[in-house]
C-alpha cells in the first residue's frame, strides 16, 4: 500500500564551518598582499638590472656619473609603486582614525626609533660577525658600500626623500589599512615584518623591522601618514648622511699627526647624543608601553590566531617569504 501523503526526506547536509569559511576568504584576500610586494620587488628588479646593462653598455659616461643612482631608484619606484597600487586598490580596507601626536610625543617617538635603530644595529652586527667566524670569511654591507662615495645631493633625494615616502606609503597607508579590517596587532605585526623582509639582507633586517614596528604604531594611533614619514626621514638622514659624513671626515684624518681634531670632537658628540636619544627612547618606552596597547580583534571577527595563520600560510606570502630568504642567502656571497 504506497502513502501518498508521506513527508519527502530532504538529503542531510553537514552544518556549513562558518569559521573555515572566514579563514579560507581571509588567506585569500591577504595573499593579494604578498604577491603584490613580491611583483613589485621582482619587476623592480628586473627594470633596474635593464636600466644598468644599458647605461653600461651604451652610456658609459653617464653610468659613471652622479645621476645614475638617481635614475635607477626612480625609474623603480615610478614603474613598481603604481603597479602596487592597482594589485591591492580593490582590497577592503579601513583607515585608522585621525588624531594628533603632539609634539613631545613625536620627540619620544624619534627617541624610541634611535634606540630601536641601535638595538638592530647590535643585533645584526654580533650576527654578521658570527657568520664570518663560521665561514672563515668576510662578509661586505653592501647597503654601506652603497652609500659611501655617493654624491651628498643623490643620497639625500634618494634615501631622505624618496625612500621614505614611497616606503611609508606602501608599508604603513596601504598595507595597515587593508589589514585593520582583521586587527591593529595583525597590522602592525605584518606591515613591520614585510619591511624588514624587503630589504634581503641581514644587515638591515633587524633594524627595519623594529623600527617597522614603531612606524606602524605610530601610524595605526594617529592615521596620519606624515608622522612616520617626518621620522623616518630624520633617522635616515642622521643615519646615512650624517653619520656617513662624519665617518668619511675622521677616516681622512686617520694619518694626520694630531691624534684628536676637531672633527673627532664632533664625531664624539654626536655619538653620545645619539646614545642619550636612545636612553630617553628606553625611558619612555618604559613608561608608556602600556598606553600603547594594540586590539586584537577586527571587524571581520577572527580569532587572532586564525589571522595570523591567513596572513603566513597563503601562497602570495610563502612565495614572497621565499624570494626574500634567496636574497638573505645571497647577500652572504656577494
């Protein structure tokens, strides 16, 4: 006897993992983020490695001259800037909210940067100096051959000017505003670690990364970009061409028959004034650690955890963190 009025069973269906879902949309939005610093550093690259073989080739006068550098960081940052851009424009984001700094905070902010340059500094010098006891070999700062020799006016366009503001762009403007949505620690934590990996070389790693750490702060506290380009700009400007000034002043005069001068005296000065920038940056960080506390939840709900595993274990950020260790490995040869 068939029932036609039975009730027709609909097939089971599993309860849908909302929270997997969450972290699959998650890895796959932050993944735009890797790949596109990793295009930027690979068409970077590519252009500039075409730019000097042509110079060398068929400009040679030029490729010896003042302007080259220029013309090398320039034509990277015009070509791999935009690119960025139009990679991670359509991400969702959301700005940190707009307050003022003040001028003492600024001034123990540049304090803690200082220290936080020193501190890398130390770090990557001991690390360096063990690498070269283990390979029985030194290893060149190529960063600091760079630099030294280059005209003052090139260096203060390209690492005071330039350097700064497309970093501080990409690094704290776009990137921390498309990983607020998630959390300020996730942001923070990111934006810094991406800067020290860029840079391919343990020299710089350390000091980047911590002084990514503050530029972050700073900028996810107050959502004001010039902030951390005003520091970032003052600390490259003591570190590269102060700094470089004094050491090439002093080296002069290594085989003068006075063994103090008057520009000892000033290198002196200046290196305890950095010092005591670095005490009063330990002093406040000391003080108001605890005013600069970082939320771990966003609009999007994740745990921080889950966040984190979004950010680290997508494709577009292996594959950057792959290409940054080669240039880590490389610059131990060169």
């Amino acid at each position: 006897m068939i029932l036609l009025d039975a009730p027709i069973r609909s097939p089971y269906q599993p309860p849908i993992d909302t929270g997997r879902l969450q972290r699959k949309a998650a890895r796959k939005n932050i993944a735009r983020l890797g790949f596109a610093l990793l295009i930027y550093m690979l068409l970077t690259s590519v252009l500039q490695a075409t730019i000097t073989l042509l110079c060398n080739q068929f400009f040679p006068a030029f490729y010896n001259g003042p302007y080259f550098m220029l013309l090398l960081s320039g034509a990277g940052y015009l070509v791999g800037v935009p690119l960025f851009w139009g990679l991670v424009a359509s991400m969702p984001k959301k700005a940190p909210k707009k307050q003022k700094l003040g001028f003492e905070n600024g001034l123990a902010f540049l304090a803690v940067a200082y220290l936080f340059m020193m501190l890398g500094n130390y770090i990557a010098n001991f690390l360096m100096a063990l690498i070269q006891n283990l390979r029985g070999a030194e290893i060149t700062n190529a960063v600091s051959a760079w630099i030294t020799g280059m005209h003052p006016l090139i260096l203060f366009a390209i690492v005071v000017v330039m350097g700064p503001i497309v970093e501080e762009l990409i690094f704290r403007k776009w990137i921390i505003d498309r990983l607020l949505p998630y959390s300020e620690w996730l942001a923070v934590l990111t934006s810094a670690l991406f800067f020290g990996l860029i840079h391919g070389n343990f020299y710089q790693f350390f000091y980047a990364t911590f002084l990514g750490l503050l530029f972050s702060v700073v900028y996810t506290k107050t959502g004001k970009l010039r902030y951390t380009i005003a520091i970032h700009m003052l600390i490259n400007f003591t570190g590269s061409i102060i700094a470089g000034f004094l050491q090439e002043a002093t080296a002069d005069l290594s085989g003068a028959a006075s063994s103090f001068n008057l520009w000892h005296l000033v290198s002196a000065v200046y290196s305890m004034g950095m010092m005591a920038l670095a005490v009063c940056g330990a002093i406040f960080l000391f003080r108001k650690v605890k005013d600069l506390r970082l939320s771990r939840h966003g609009e999007k709900d994740l745990p921080f955890r889950s966040q984190l595993s979004a950010t680290w274990l997508n494709w577009g950020t292996i594959l950057l963190c792959g290409y940054c260790f080669i240039m880590f490995i490389y610059s131990l040869f060169i």
